[in-house]
C-alpha cells in the first residue's frame, strides 16, 4: 500500500507512522550521527526540513520516499525507518545525507516537534541512554507491580484495602505513561489522535477467554483515555472541530464494547469490590466538555447499565448525583448531573424521580424519555414504555419551540421514530391519534406527513397542507399530482389558482409565461370537469386585475384566453 503524506492529511499520517515506529528509528539516526560529529549535516537537514524544501513524501513497507529541493536540484532520497544505516539518495553520498535526515524530520514532525528531538539529539549519548534505561525499567516495575497486585485479589476476597489501591496503582500507571506523550505545541485534535492512535493501543485488548480483571484493566485503560479526551476543549468549527468529534464518537463506542465484554465475565466477591472501588472514577467522566455531552452520558448509562447492577451501588450513585446538582450554580454545571440522576433513578425504577429532573430541559427529557421508552419495552414493560411515551407526545409542542430552530427537525423525526416503536410495542394502529401528532409538529413534519396523507388516500387534506405551505403545482412531487388529479381533478384548481397567482406577483417575462403555461393546464381541467362558464368567469376577473400589466396582457392575448 502507498500513500501520500500530505500537509493536513494528519489522520493519515500518524496511522502510517506509528509512534514507537518513529520513536526507534530517531533513536537509530541520533547513534548513526552523533551530534557533535555531524551538526553540520544536521542543520542542513533541520533547514530543509523548516523551508519547505522536502513535498511529495510517500511510505511504503516502513520506507519513506520522496523529494528535496537544494541549491536548485531536485534529488529523491529515500529513508528506511527499521534499517536507517541502508538509506539512500540520489545525490550519491554515502551513507546518511542531509535530504534523507530532511525527508525523515518531515516525517518525524508527524509524531512530535522537531524541535524537541533536536534538543534530545543534543544531548551526550550517555545521558540519553541513561533516560531510555530509567524509562524502560519502570515501564516494567509498574507492569510487575500491577501483576503482583492482581494475583493476591483472585484468591482473597475479604481484602477490601487492596483491590482499592489495585485500582488507585492501575491509574497512577495510566497518568505515568500518559505524561511521557509527546504534546510540545500540538493542536487539540493532534492531541486526541496521540491519545487514541498511539496511547491506548499500548493496552492489549483482552480475548474473549482472558480473567475478569484482565478485562477490568482495560475497561479502567479505556475509561482513563475517555476522560483525557472528553477534557480536551473542542475547537469552534472547521475540519479540527469536525476530527475531534468523531475521535471522541469512536472512542466512545470502545469504551462501551469494552464495558460490554466486561458484564460478560462471572464475577467474584473480590471483584464486586473492585467495581466499587471503580465508581469515584467513573463519575469523573462527568466533569466532561459539555459539547460531547452525548457521548459522555453514553459512557457514563453503559457502565450503570451493564457493569454497575448492584441496586445498592445505584442508590449510592443516585444520591451523590442529586447532591452534586444542588451544589452547582449555573444550568451547564447541573446538566451533567441531572442527566445522571435520572437515568440511575430510572434503573431504580423511579420514574416520577426520573421525569421530575429532566422535563425542564428539552434536549435532554426528549433523549431520555425516547432511551427510556426503548429500554422498557426491550424488556416487556408494555405499559412503562407506553407511559413514557405519553410524556413525550403530553410536551410535544413545548419542547419543540423550545428547541433551537436548526435542532427542530431532528426533535421531529425523534419524536415519530418514537411512535413508530410504539405502536410497534403496544400493537395499536391508531392512524388518527398519528395524524394528530404530525398535524402539531407542522410546519417541521411537512414531508413526513405529505407523505402519510397520500398513503391514506386523503386527496383534499393533501391538496390543503399543500395550500397552507404557499406551495405551488411546480414544488408538488409529480406522483402526487397525477393522483390527485385522477381521483377528483377539481381538488387541484384553487392550488392552479395560487401558483397562477404567485408567477404573476413576480413581474417579470418569465415568470409570465410559466404562469400562461399553467392557465392551459387550468382551462383543460375546467374543460374536462364541463365547467366552462366558471373558468370564463375566472379569465375575465383575471384579466381585469392585470390590465396593467402590458407584458402580461400581451401573452393573454397571444394564448387566445383574451
């Protein structure tokens, strides 16, 4: 597979080059080149690097291709990431020369600053092997530390102090490593694709047959790396704001397989008490960016729905929710907490606590109440489901004109995907009690519900909601219209009536002749319907109201309607 490394492509980039790849061949290239020896060389490479002099950059098969302009030739090197010493270039020199360092910074520059490995590059060799050794080892005492905590919890299930400081050691461990990424002068999303590119997979993704704690750990790896990313501000617009929301999307739906493959897993006393010992963390996921509100709840209900069953670990979690929010002075710093109050107070089976806290906030009561109608019908809770949806559809109105107008046409197609499961649920065809419901979300369920009329047949309220939305025969799907037309033709003249009328009203040639186009077409179903004096009658009044508009008048004439 070949690639092009574009500036902007960073998606691309750090998948290709992956950190610990980077990582290994800098430290290659600082022993093949000591920087003493070759800071010549070194600082021909780090200025074409800075200039802009190395494009068109490629990988295949971990090697690096692509060209560098200097002193007015172009020359391609070509750098092997896993064998630096075997580089080369067209410019013939032996060895390392400054367009492969170039070429190897541009890539390098993918990963971290340039600025920093110069600065490392600097250091005396000594040194540095001494930070790679201090690095390596305790990378491998936290490791056997971690191991040797582990193995005393799958025999004692009493000691309650130990699973604590198990879980409270695995985080000190995540925090340990997460400060050794590189982050010098990154943007926001580039620090999201460190995390979730380069970070996480460190941590080995359990099989199905792995321990319960095996799968805890990662659960706990995954939960870390969530709340690092949740924490990150998101930028306002643009292609970064668009990469950040879909890097904390996917991650999202990580967290919540891993907490799925977690509830798989049978569970001890000894383990119950690592879950327990695994709230306080948890709710720091709360503490969240509100922009990625959805996905944090997501996160947050998966764990409460499917880790933490314990009714009283729920109760526990409802409480210190509620407590939170009364402590919290403005409407964003609640939000979080009353979303979680509710959605705990529904597993407790709450459902007047539940509804009490969200219906002031229709963004979240109109998410929650859909989860939770959902919820109890998957488990056969006919009647609570039906309930629930009662709620809805009792504030529909109200919480649709609360909503921002550009978040109004999702509001809709939420609430009718709503009835749909509903009715599913329940078996109840009420077509009437439908009708109703896409009648009070007008004008935003105009589509939704042309289309529901001309399924039904309903040929004159078809032609009447087309009427009130100023439509004109022009903007009716042509099915339509032909069905319409079918059935009782006479339906369709007040809306030839209103788009006769509305070219006219433009004033311009054009649109006068769209408007005698339609007056054919209207004097035809006058003709077809045998009602010649009506449509006579309605000529020479129009007629009248236009004399003064000579172009108008002209193609009258011209017709023969005059």
């Amino acid at each position: 597979m070949r690639t092009n490394l574009r500036e902007g492509d960073a998606v691309m980039l750090q998948t290709m080059l992956p950190q610990e790849l980077m990582t290994k061949a800098a430290q290659r290239v600082m022993k093949l080149l000591p920087y003493k020896k070759h800071s010549d060389l070194i600082k021909r490479a780090w200025q074409l690097y800075r200039t802009g002099h190395v494009y068109n950059v490629t990988i295949e098969d971990n090697v690096l291709k692509g060209k560098v302009t200097d002193k007015g030739h172009t020359y391609e090197p070509s750098f092997r990431l896993k064998q630096a010493a075997g580089s080369s270039c067209t410019c013939t020199a032996v060895g390392l020369c400054p367009h492969n360092v170039a070429l190897f910074l541009y890539a390098y520059n993918q990963i971290d600053a340039v600025g920093n490995l110069i600065r490392t590059w600097k250091e005396p060799a000594t040194k540095r092997k001494k930070t790679e050794s201090n690095e390596t080892q305790k990378d491998v005492q936290v490791k056997q530390q971690t191991v040797q905590q582990q193995k005393p919890n799958e025999k004692d299930g009493n000691n309650a102090l130990n699973n604590t400081n198990i879980v409270d050691a695995w985080w000190q461990s995540f925090e340990e490593k997460y400060r050794r990424i590189p982050l010098y002068n990154v943007t926001e999303e580039e620090h999201m694709r460190r995390l979730v590119q380069s970070f996480f997979p460190t941590f080995e993704r359990p099989t199905s047959k792995a321990s319960f704690l095996d799968h805890l750990y990662y659960v706990h790896a995954a939960l870390f790396t969530f709340i690092k990313l949740v924490h990150i501000p998101q930028q306002p617009w643009g292609y970064s704001a668009m990469m950040q929301e879909r890097h904390v999307e996917q991650f999202s739906s990580t967290v919540q397989q891993a907490l799925k493959n977690l509830a798989k897993k049978p569970r001890t006393k000894s383990h119950e008490q690592l879950l327990y010992a695994t709230i306080p963390y948890v709710r720091n996921v709360l503490s969240g960016e509100l922009t990625y509100f959805s996905q944090i709840l997501d996160v947050y209900e998966t764990i409460w729905t499917s880790v933490l069953t314990d009714e009283t670990y729920r109760q526990e979690e409802c409480t210190w929710a509620i407590e939170q929010l009364n402590k919290k002075q403005t409407v964003e710093e609640k939000i979080p907490f009353i979303g979680a109050a509710s959605y705990v107070s529904f597993l407790l089976e709450n459902d007047h606590r539940a509804y009490q806290l969200i219906e002031p906030f229709p963004y979240l009561a109109t998410e929650h109440i859909v989860r939770f109608m959902h919820m109890s019908f998957a488990k056969k809770q006919i009647q609570r489901g039906a309930d629930w949806f009662h709620q809805l559809e009792q504030n529909v109105e109200t919480y649709l004109y609360s909503l921002h107008i550009t978040d109004r046409e999702w509001f809709v197609q939420h609430v009718l995907s709503a009835y749909v499961q509903y009715r599913i649920a329940t078996k109840n065809e009420q077509t009437e009690r439908y009708e109703q419901l896409l009648q009070r979300l007008l004008p935003y369920s105009f589509y939704t519900y042309i289309d529901y009329l001309f399924d039904e047949q309903k040929w004159k309220e078809l032609i009447e909601l087309y009427m009130l939305e100023k439509a004109t025969v022009d903007m009716i799907h042509p099915l339509h219209l032909k069905a319409v037309e079918q059935a009782d033709r006479s339906l369709v003249l007040p809306l030839y009536h209103q788009t006769i009328m509305h070219y006219i009203k433009q004033k311009n040639r054009s649109a006068y002749e769209q408007a005698i186009k339609h007056l054919r077409k209207l004097r035809a179903h006058y003709r077809a319907l045998k009602q010649m004096p009506r449509w006579e009658t309605y000529i020479a009044t129009l007629a009248e109201q236009t004399k003064r508009l000579r172009a108008f008048q002209d193609l009258l004439r011209k017709g023969k309607f005059i």
